[in-house]
C-alpha cells in the first residue's frame, strides 16, 4: 500500500505543481548587527562611528576623526558595513570641493 500511496501523491504533485519558492535575498546579505568594533550610523548626527564598547543597554561611541566617547542605545544607531562606511568616509563633499580647487590651480600653470 506505500508505494501506491507514493505514487499517488507524486502524480497528483506533478498535475498541480507547487509555487517555486521565492528567492531569499537575505541569504546572500549577512545581517547587521551592533557589536563592539563595528560601525553604526548615528540617527541624531547622521555621522558614521565605531562602537567600542557596551554597558546595560548603552552603547559607546566614537564618531571618526574624533578622540571623544559618547553614549547611544541601540534604537539610536543603525549598524553599516565595513566597506559602505569606507566609501562614504572615502570622499567627503569637502574634500571633493578641495580637489577640484586644486585641480583648477593646477590647470592655471600648465603651459598653454
């Protein structure tokens, strides 16, 4: 009676196929966490800061660049990436403007 059973249901599977599952993207990205050593963006400054260290529902911060701590809790910051936070911090618009100022001084002593 098993096999038949099997086979029954295998032909009434093939009749009425199943949805192919839809693909998880989730997968692929790994999921974002706070951790210590790991970056965040902060929700108040928008500036992007590494996390050095956590006491009860605190998390201490330092913003890049900067020697100072300060306190966030977790619903305040947004885990990132090492390599998004990279690219951001790679060409702040200041910089890009300053460049582009020294490239036009450049341009000016060229010969012509």
């Amino acid at each position: 009676a098993w096999p038949n059973n099997a086979a029954d249901s295998q032909t009434q599977s093939q009749g009425e196929s199943p949805p192919a599952p839809a693909p998880q993207e989730d997968s692929q990205e790994t999921v974002l966490e706070l951790h210590v050593g790991g970056l965040a963006l902060d929700a108040a400054t928008g500036n992007v800061c590494r996390i050095v260290a956590k006491k009860k529902g605190w998390w201490t911060v330092q913003f890049l660049g900067e020697d100072a701590t300060h306190s966030r809790r977790a619903k305040q910051l947004t885990p990132r990436a090492e390599d998004e936070a990279e690219e951001a911090e790679e060409a702040p618009p200041e910089a890009e403007v300053l460049q582009a100022m020294l490239d036009e001084d450049d341009e000016d002593e060229a010969p012509a």
